[in-house]
C-alpha cells in the first residue's frame, strides 16, 4: 500500500494545491451535520498515473451474539492471507444477533441498519458484500460468506479505473483528525459516483458467541466505529467523468478517547448508487 498511501500532510503539497485552485473547478463547500466539515474542488490533469493494485472491500454484516460469525472471520482472515495488502473487511455489527453483552462494548453504529437495507438485506448472518456487486449466479447483494471466496479473485483482477490516495494529520490534543482524499479517474465514467469513509478499529478484545459457548477474550477485528461521511456517501459532483478526472475532498471529524488509534484504519472507497452500487476501488491508511 504505501506506494499509493501517504499518511501526513506537506507544507508544500498544500501550498501547491492551494496555488492551483485559481485554475481550478471549485464546488461548494458542504456541511453534512456529521461533526464532520468538507471541502472540494475537481479539475483535469493533463496526463495519467500508473493504475493502483485493485483492492476488494468486503463489508461484513456480523454480530456478538452470532455463533456462525467466527467462521466468517476466519474467511477474511484466510483471504487476507491469500491476498495480502488486497482485502479490506469492514465488520458492521447489525441484525439480531449484534445487540452487546451486559457491561460489554457495544460495536453497533447508528448507520448500522441503513447500510445493510442500502444493500438490499440480508437474509441471514454472517453475510456480507464483496465490492456491493451483484454477481450473475446470486440473487442478492449481500451473501452468505460461504461464497465470498468465489468472487474475490475475479474482482482483484485488472486495472484499476480509479485511484484514490489518503492522506491524513491528527491533532491529538482537540481529539480531531484532517484528512484529504484524492481521487482520479484511470478510464471514462459514467456518473455519478460517490465516495464513503469509514473509520475501523481491529484487536478489540470482548466477548463473542461461538460454537462452544461465548469467548470473553475474542479478539474483533476491522469493526467499523465511525462513519466520516453519510453512510450512502457524498457524491463527486462534476459535469463530466473524463480520465484524469481529479477529485479532491477535506474532512476534519472528531476520534473518541476509548478508541486504540494504533489499531485504526480510515477505509476510503468510490462507488455508484442505486440498483447497481458497485465499488470502482478502496483505499486505506492507519491512523497513527
């Protein structure tokens, strides 16, 4: 990853940026109420990048309280394994079976239920979406993880059609993190196309239901904690979707004390909208 992933902001890559925006196709600022404040700006480069490595975002709908979810953990794990670096699980604690144990961490978010119903359900648990596509022999967006090895080799391959590159800088004393998120078209789009953000935690140790009872030193990985932009994303506006297409959006949003920020990830992805959501590229980069 870090040949596509910068983690700290530069003086003088700011005061570039800032220098251009004079050429620049501004949009207007946005405020989303999410603790959250935007900026962006879009503007055409006159000549290409090398296409990162595809990566594949696996959104996992999973809970404590569910006994077959270790085994879907242990999916993720074994694909993380098989593909290094090229996996980006993202465990969003919903359903029946996600409600905390007394006295325990609750993983719930309150976008937790929306992003499931966004992607049309899912008919049961652990289950889980690979890159929000449809494939042909499914009949659902979010299937069951017994399947999701079947597809991941297929969504690795190839170009990339986007590029997205995070960069971010903390300000530990106000609890505060700025991030700037770059995106650039390698091919031609049809828009729109939208971009999330999320923020995951991994090793959080609590407790969790498997087939030989619940295990109070479980360790839960990729969590998603926090949802930087609305849950369906914000939208890359623009009149034309042309390669080299940039698009650069900034974010200030808020980190909690309890959160372990050496085991947190801001997962960055572009999508589209609507009966076919399908994620174009995913992006990551540790927060400390």
């Amino acid at each position: 990853m870090k040949q596509f992933v910068r983690k700290t902001f530069t003086l003088g890559s700011l005061l570039l940026l800032f220098g251009l925006q004079a050429c620049m196709e501004v949009g207007p600022a946005v405020n989303m109420g999410l603790n959250t404040s935007l900026s962006d700006t879009t503007y055409v480069e006159p000549s290409a990048d090398s296409p990162q490595p595809r990566l594949v975002l696996l959104e996992e709908f999973t809970g404590v309280r569910c006994v077959n979810c270790p085994r879907a953990h242990n999916t993720i794990l074994n694909l993380q394994s098989t593909f290094p670096g090229r996996i980006v699980p993202v465990g969003i604690h919903t359903g029946i079976f996600s409600a905390p144990y007394a006295g325990r961490n609750d993983f719930r978010i309150a976008e937790g239920n929306s992003l499931e119903n966004l992607l049309g359900g899912a008919q049961g648990y652990p289950a889980g979406s690979v890159n929000r596509k449809k494939f042909p022999d499914e009949s659902r967006i979010i299937i069951s993880d017994q399947k999701w090895s079947n597809y991941v080799g297929g969504e690795l391959a190839g170009v990339a059609p986007i590029n997205i590159t995070i960069e971010r800088d903390l300000d530990m004393t106000a609890m505060k993190m700025s991030l700037e998120v770059k995106v650039k078209l390698n091919q031609a789009q049809q828009g729109p196309l939208h971009l999330t953000l999320y923020l995951t935690e991994d090793n959080i140790v609590d407790f969790q239901l498997t087939p030989t009872g619940v295990d109070s030193a479980y360790v839960h990985k990729h969590v998603l904690r926090k949802c930087v932009t609305a849950y369906n994303g914000i939208n890359l506006a623009s009149s034309s979707y042309e390669a080299n297409r940039v698009f650069i959006y900034r974010f200030i949003t808020d980190l909690e004390p309890a959160w372990n920020l050496s085991n947190c990830k801001v997962v960055g992805f572009v999508h589209r909208i609507g009966e076919v959501p399908e994620v174009l590229q995913t992006a990551y980069i540790n927060v400390n």
